[in-house]
C-alpha cells in the first residue's frame, strides 16, 4: 500500500482476524443504488442535525455500555462540547475525551451557524455507538431509533443530517 | 453509519457522512459521503484545532451541495499530518496509528454502563431514582 492511499480497513481486519484465530467478519455490503433524497434548500439556509457513533452521552444519562448498545443519546445542541463524555471500545477515548468536537463536533457547527456556511443546528443532537457487531440490529433497533428522533425533532425540521462516525 | 444514512434518505431526509475508512464506506454504499484521510478517532478533526475542524465541516458540507449522484464518496483534501506513517499499521482499536498496540486492541464488549467519570453514574442513578418517584 501506497501511504498516499487510504488504509484499507477491511483488509486490515481481515489480516488481524486471521492472526488471531479469528473468524472473518462480514462487512455489510449494499451494492444496489443507496435511497436518495435532494437538498431542497441552500445548505447556508439549512438545519442541520448532528449524528455522531463515537458514544458521547451528557451527564445526568446513562452511559452506553460496550456490548453492541443500540440505543440513542439525545444530546440538546445547546449542551457546549465541553459538557459532552464519550465512551466506545473501539477507538481511543483520551484525544476525544480531551476535546470532544473531534467525533462530536457541537462547537464547531455552532461557529459554522454564525459564518453563515450552515442555517441553524437542530435542537437536538443524536448519539449512538458505533461496531454494532449485526449489521440487521443496527438496521432493525439503532436506525429507527435515530429516524424518530431526527424526524421528531423540536423546533425546526431537520433539512440535512450530518453523521459523524469514528 | 452508512447503513442508517440509507434509512434516513429512504425516509426523506438527506445525509451527507463523514467517513475516515473508505473501504467499509465504499462497501456499505451511503448516498453521500466525504472522505477525510484521518486516523480512526479523528473524524472530525486534531483535537484542540478548531480552524482545522472548522476547514473539514466546511469542506464536508461544500461536499454535500456538489454530489448529485447516489453512491457518491467525495475526498476532501484535509491531511493529518505531513508524516503518513501512521497509516502503515493502523486496525481499528486503540491501534489507530497514532498509538501502537498489537494484537485485538479494542476493549472487552462489557454489558454495563461505562461512564467517563464516576460522578457520571452517580448523576444518572440518581437521575432514575427520581423518575421512579414520580
């Protein structure tokens, strides 16, 4: 590999699973054309919704555990990135822990409101836990749990949804 | 990520997603994607560098109003750092190639709550005490 190239993730965890003796894992694979829904509006006039599966909750919830939790944290956009934890099995929490905006980036989008590059941040931000292990129960207990609170959200509609995963 | 992309998209609500692991991107097919040459933990950018956070968002949502194709992976020209090498042995775990560890570096999958701090528990105990009361 060239380090001009990305890093293969999938072949690297094939790699490593086989070193230690593990089975391979099956990659979700989604060949046909993905759903498609336009911008309607100037992305300088749009609200914007964070979701972000680098495991951030706020005090006073209950953190999310590390054996594929597919629940969701409801994190109000108000809340400054210093307020935010991050708990996750799979990446180093220290750097995150240190300033959040790196897998939750609440204080940037708010600087990104008041230059005008974003309309508004919706009221509320959205977090989950990545490595969901089944792709089907991320698909069938974590998606819809995420769609109600995007599609219910107070405030203004949500216009375009910012996802952040580590 | 990519797979909840689709189910907001198919439900009406466009998505743009970062990623920093374009393979598993590219296989999970989301309808709007930008690429940031990242370690695994940095989606999002350097920590305590907000003009480069800034730069990434500002890059991902350019992104977002330029695709108009389903399927479509964007590569947004932000770079780590002028040394690439930690891309030689970076898995995912706390092996990122910012730090190194061998072997499975990623933590035991426990089934309890982990807090960042354990007055983090006790706020949310105490938060469920007082719903139980009311």
């Amino acid at each position: 590999m060239s380090l001009t190239d990305p890093v293969d993730y999938i072949q690297r965890t094939r790699e490593q699973y086989a070193r230690l003796g593990y089975d391979d894992y099956r990659w979700a694979e989604k060949k046909e054309i993905p759903p498609w829904t336009p911008i309607k509006k100037p992305i300088s006039e749009s609200n914007v919704a964070l979701l972000a599966s680098g495991g951030a909750y706020t005090k006073g919830q209950v953190a999310f555990h590390w054996e594929d939790d597919t629940g969701v944290r409801i994190i109000p956009s108000s809340e400054p990135a210093s307020d935010v934890r991050v708990t996750h099995f799979a990446y180093d929490l220290e750097p995150a822990r240190e300033d959040p905006n790196i897998v939750f980036p609440t204080d940037r989008l708010h600087e990104l409101v008041a230059e005008k590059t974003i309309g508004s941040l919706a009221t509320n931000s959205v977090a989950c836990m990545g490595g969901i292990y089944s792709s089907r129960r991320a698909e069938e207990e974590l998606a819809p749990l995420i769609l109600e609170s995007i599609a219910n959200m107070p405030g203004a509609p949500v216009d375009l949804v910012l996802l952040v995963p580590v | 990520m990519g797979l909840v992309a689709r189910v907001l998209e198919e439900a009406g609500f466009p998505t743009i997603c970062l990623t920093a692991a374009r393979s598993i991107t590219e296989s999970v097919n989301p309808p709007r994607a930008a690429f940031v040459d990242m370690p695994l933990g940095y989606t999002s950018g350097r920590p305590h560098e907000p003009e480069f956070q800034r730069d990434l968002l500002r890059k991902a949502f350019k992104a977002a109003g330029n695709i108009d194709s389903p399927g479509s992976i964007v590569d947004l020209d932000v770079v780590w750092s002028d040394d690439p090498s930690w891309k030689d042995k970076a898995t995912s775990g706390l092996n990122n190639g910012v730090n190194s560890v061998e072997g499975d570096s990623r933590q035991p999958r426990v089934n309890e709550p982990q807090y960042q701090y354990e007055e983090d528990r006790t706020a949310a105990e105490n938060n469920r005490e007082d719903d139980n009361a009311t």
